[in-house]
C-alpha cells in the first residue's frame, strides 16, 4: 500500500504513515495493513524493533472523517443506516485492534512523533513502548470536540500514563498538548530537534534490535500487565517469564559473557 511504508534494515521495521496531505489520518484499509505489518514483524524472527512515524506535518491525525457519515473511528455516522451494535463492533474491530497490536507486538515499538498526533493517533503513540517526539510535535484529544467519546483505549491507556486527573483533564478540555508538556507529564520520553527525531528513532531502534529480543518481549509482557494484576500473579508471571527466558541462546550468551568479561553477542533467539 503507497500510504503506509514498511522497510526493513538491519533488525529494525520501519513503518511510516505517508498521507501528509491529510497529516495522515488512518483510512480502515490503511489501519488494517498497519495491523498486518505489526504482526508480521512481531513473528519475524530477522526483526528486532520496530519504529512507527508520519512524513510532513502530522504524525496521525486519527481516522480518516473525510469519507460521509463518519465519526472519529470510521464508525457510520447519524446521516448513515446503522442498527444496535454497529458502533460498538466497529471500535472493538478497528481502532481497538490497532492499539492491541502494537500493545501486543513482540518486538519493543518506538513511536518517532513528527508533528500533530490526535485523537486515536494520540493513542497509537502512547501504546508504543518508548515514544520520542519532534519539539513540534502536539498531542490533542480532540474526540470531545466532536462530542465524542474517547476510543482505541484512550481511557485505558492515559490513566495508566498520568494518573486519572490529569488523563480527565486532557481528555475533558481536548487542549493541544506541546511535546515538552507531554515529555514533563510522562507521556513521553525524549524530546528532540525536528531534525534529529529520524536519527535519534534509528538509534533508538538499533540498540534494542541488537538485545536479547526474547527477554525485551518478556519484559514488555510483564510490564503491560503490571498494572492489571495483583502482587501474587504479578510475581508468579515474573517467575515463569525468568524459566522461559532461560531457555533461549541470548540468555545464555549473557551469562557465558558475563562470567568471561566480555560483551555478549546477542542473535535474538
């Protein structure tokens, strides 16, 4: 798909949003291939990381509204024939799927914040695992300007990030949000030069594309659900995932270079 680009290059999955006519907001054909892609780099054992970012002035503005009818998600509108059940089905299998693959990817994901992220692209970015953000970078919340509810697990993610105050803040007043606020409030974690944020993405991505990738994927799972469970399962989870990980060749390799005194040579396996 022309809109959406995927390279691939030394371990690290490169995929760029490149609608910037429309600050690339996401149509549903876009956000499945989106879809696809993460799973397809989340089962690659050849990828180790994986960075998403936009060309031009937006990172993603969020779903596609030029189409008639719609709302914020591609859901029919109130000019468009819909029964009991549409809206919810539509947010579960669409925007609510794109944040779960990114949630569930295998692979640390790094979201390069080139410029305006809003509404359900504020929430791709946030369930990256590590976010960077151009200083031009903004963050809105524009669903209730649309008088609309948050989707793609706004609410679930801004309170884990901020704390439930300040997520009713942003989420209530719909405020653009500069990249240094957002860095001082925790949804973020680096700030950078406009022209630094590709450089400092691919750096980033290759020094976790060249780690263990089989304990960054168990530590991105145990982290994920950290805050879903209580202490007893959490270490329980700790405790399988430490069995788990001490089957792989990189764990191996780490405790082998340890005792030898020398740098590990990692294979993500």
């Amino acid at each position: 798909m022309d809109t959406v680009r995927y390279v691939t290059a030394e371990r690290v999955a490169h995929l760029t949003l490149d609608r910037p006519d429309a600050l690339n907001a996401l149509t549903p054909d876009q956000r499945e291939h989106v879809i696809r892609l993460l799973g397809e780099a989340s089962a690659d054992p050849g990828i180790g990381a994986v960075v998403i970012t936009g060309t031009g002035r937006g990172f993603c503005a969020g779903a596609d509204l030029r189409g008639s009818g719609s709302t914020a998600d591609g859901t029919p509108g109130a000019s468009a024939e819909r029964v009991p059940g549409d809206v919810a089905r539509t947010i579960r299998l669409g925007a609510q799927r794109l944040v779960a693959a990114v949630l569930d990817c295998e692979k640390p994901v790094i979201a390069a914040v080139n410029g305006t992220a809003a509404g359900l692209g504020v929430h791709l970015a946030l369930a990256c695992d590590l976010v960077l953000a151009a200083e031009s970078a903004r963050f809105i919340e524009v669903f209730v300007r649309r008088g609309l509810v948050p989707d793609g697990g706004g609410a679930y993610l801004l309170p884990r990030l901020v704390g439930p105050h300040r997520a009713k803040e942003l989420m209530f007043f719909g405020d653009a949000l500069s990249a240094p606020e957002a860095e001082r409030l925790g949804l973020v974690n680096r700030v950078v030069p406009d022209a630094e944020l590709p450089k400092t993405a691919r750096d980033w991505a290759a020094r976790l594309a060249a780690g263990p990738t089989r304990a960054l994927a168990l530590t991105k799972q145990l982290v994920n659900a950290s805050l879903d469970t209580d202490r007893a399962s959490a270490f329980a989870a700790e405790a399988a995932a430490q069995e788990i990980n001490m089957t792989t060749r990189d764990a191996q390799e780490g405790v082998r270079a340890f005792v030898e005194r020398r740098s590990p040579d990692f294979q993500g396996r």
